[in-house]
C-alpha cells in the first residue's frame, strides 16, 4: 500500500500505458493497444480504484498529470472516470497527454467539463521523413489537424497550450527544427514548449539502428550548437527558459512538473508509474513493476515497491533535481530541509567550476544556459563532495 502524506500538498500522477505502436527512441514503458484491448477495461477498472482510494485520503490533489504511453488510447469516458475519480475539477492544474493521430474532438468533454486545464501534445516534428525515421505514428497532416483542434479548445475553454518537439535527430538541421517551432507557434497560441534533445536508449529500435550504422547522431558539441541555436529562437519569440528542455511565456509554466523539480510529494499510480512521499526527515520511493497484464489481473495496491531514501540520497536528488531549473537552490531552503549550510558543503567544489557556468549569490545558486549544457559534469564534482 502507498503511504499517502497525513498533511500538505501532494499531487498525482497517472499512467495510461497503451500506445498504437511504440516509437523507435522510445524507452518509457507502453504496450500496443490492438494486442492488448481485452486488458483496457480491467486496468481502467483498477486504476479508478486506486485513484478513489487515494482521493479519499486528501482534500484535493494540487496537481494532476496523466501521461502514457497514450492517454488517448483511452475513450474519453475512460477519461473522465478516472479525472472524476481524482477530484480533478479542484486541483490548480489538470494536464493531459495526447498524441496526434488519437486526439480529436471526442476529448472536448473534459475541457468543457473543467476536468483537465491544460494539453500536452507531443508533435517531435513536422517534417515526415523525420518522422518516419522515428517511427511515429503520426505525419505532418495528423499533426496540422491535431495542432487545429488544440487550438480550437484553447479557444474554446481557455486550457493552456504545451507542445513537445525532439531536436539532434538524425538528418535534422537546425533550420528544420526551427521552421518545426515557428510553424507550430504560427497554428495555435501555445505558451509552452518542450524542447527535447535526442537521447538514445539502450535496447530502442533507434540505439540498434545507430549501433548498426544505419542513422548518425551528432557528437556533443555539435548537440551544444544546435541547442543553442534552437534556446535562442525561442528567446526570440519570448520565451523564458525555466527548465533544462522547457521554455514558457505568459509565466504558463507546468505547476505540476515543477512539483517534480522541488521534490515535492506527489503518487504515481498505473503501471510502472513512480512516486515520491517525504514526512519530516523520512523520504519514500514507490516504484509500480507489474506490467499492464500483470497489473490488470492483481488487487489493488500490489506492485508498489517501496524504497527508503537516506540523507545523502536525498541531497543528490534535489541537485538534480533543482539545478534543471532557473530558479536553481535557494540556500536557506536547502539549509533548512537538510540541516546543512549549502556554501560550506558546496564552496570548495564551485570554487573549482567555471563561472560562466552559474550564478553564485548570497540567497541563490542558479545555473547559466551555459552551465545547463554540462549539467552532468557541475552534478558530478558537486556530488562527490556529499558523504
């Protein structure tokens, strides 16, 4: 059983593990929604449950997310259930995730219904070549319809608007990805956008291709140029980068990955959904690892692996965590939540970085977009100095 937090906030997410197919980057876990259709009622049947029974524990969730996989796969009477079920109607922020070829105007309910504020689409590109190579189900005329229809409940209902885009991709040029930007902003008035950089995983369709010497990738520095040139446009087009790979005007930032980026509590239910629950100096893990028939099939609540999470651990993660971002570490917050003073744990380390990696006041430790580009190594030397 999940420990639900006895006070403050906490926030939800949801997992929807179906997919039409799984694309060749992907490495999040899903299954294909034709082989597995006997499963979908029964699952959805389980995760109203789960959902219920957490909701009764909170006055509200603050936020909400339902991701997959696709959530689309799913009827929007499916959907709704399950929003129902979570009280989603009072948290601050209801998002969705929807891919192209699934989304259409059947969703409009839950817009019109107040139970979800914000879209989440991930179009990656309008180019189809790009597309194909990467093995989405989507081509550049599903993806114009879809961004239509977005903006049509935009204006409908008001929901915010967030649009994902990869860039690195084999045979991409920068010129491309920025006519996949400037095209996408010209379609609909999204003020959010996430602009993902091309990781291979191991044991992708896309790791075997490059491995096989069939695509080509850019070394780091030219993924440094291109990433630049592609933070620029948006800086052009007004928009704040507020996360390593999100960018936002209109202050239209995720409410609820920033829960993520604080290591604020939030639950995780559906398959192989994640969550993470502090009280006092206790902090949790609970990792979900059933499969979608293992999940379907078991009661209620079986699965949740739990895993404590030390001192030290817990100092590592809200590096990762916070420096993702531009607010970065707030010192007396880290001094307060861990009981240790952030210069003098930290100040011998920074001494050795370079400056125009971060800025170092008083009250703040933030990093540049130049510091945002080797992230890992500025993690690395700070997280030796932890013990």
């Amino acid at each position: 059983m999940l420990s639900i937090p006895s006070h403050g906030e906490l926030s939800l997410y949801v997992h929807i593990p179906f997919c039409t197919t799984c694309c060749s980057y992907c490495a999040f876990y899903s299954e294909p929604k034709e082989a597995n259709s006997k499963y979908i009622d029964v699952y959805v049947d389980r995760l109203e449950q789960e959902i219920l029974a957490c909701a009764s524990s909170v006055d509200r969730f603050t936020t909400i997310f339902v991701g997959g996989g696709n959530p689309g796969c799913l009827s929007a009477s499916q959907l709704r259930r399950l929003l129902v079920a979570a009280k989603a109607g009072l948290s601050d922020e209801v998002t969705i995730e929807m891919n192209p070829e699934t989304f259409s105007q059947d969703f409009f309910c839950l817009f019109s219904e107040g139970l979800v504020t914000r879209l989440s689409m991930g179009i990656q590109s309008m180019d189809d070549p790009t597309l194909a190579r990467l093995g989405r189900n989507a081509h550049r005329k599903d993806n114009l319809r879809a961004i239509a229809l977005a903006q049509k409940a935009h204006a409908l209902y008001g929901i915010e608007l967030s649009f994902d885009l990869m860039v690195c991709l084999p045979g991409q040029t920068t010129e491309l990805a920025i006519s996949d930007l400037q095209e996408i902003l010209s379609f609909s008035e999204a003020d959010h956008i996430s602009l993902y950089c091309l990781t291979v995983e191991e044991g992708t369709v896309l790791a075997q291709q490059i491995g096989l010497g069939q695509l080509h990738v850019l070394d780091e520095d030219g993924q440094q140029a291109f990433l630049q040139t592609l933070w620029n446009e948006l800086a052009r087009l007004g928009f704040t980068h507020y996360e390593v790979s999100n960018f936002c005007r209109n202050d239209k930032k995720s409410k609820h990955n920033q829960v993520y980026w604080r290591l604020d509590n939030y639950i995780g239910l559906g398959s192989s959904a994640a969550s993470t629950v502090h009280e006092g100096t206790l902090s949790r893990h609970y990792s979900q690892i059933q499969d979608l028939k293992e999940y379907a099939s078991s009661s209620l609540f079986s699965g949740y692996e739990q895993e404590f999470v030390d001192a030290n651990q817990q100092i590592e993660e809200y590096l990762m965590m916070a420096l993702r971002t531009n607010a970065g570490i707030d010192k007396q917050t880290f001094n307060t939540r861990y009981s240790q003073d952030y210069d003098k744990l930290f100040g011998s380390a920074i001494s050795t970085l370079d400056s125009a990696w971060y800025r170092n006041t008083k009250q703040l430790y933030v990093l540049t977009e130049v510091g945002f580009m080797v992230l890992d190594e500025i993690l690395l030397r700070l997280a030796l100095e932890i013990s």
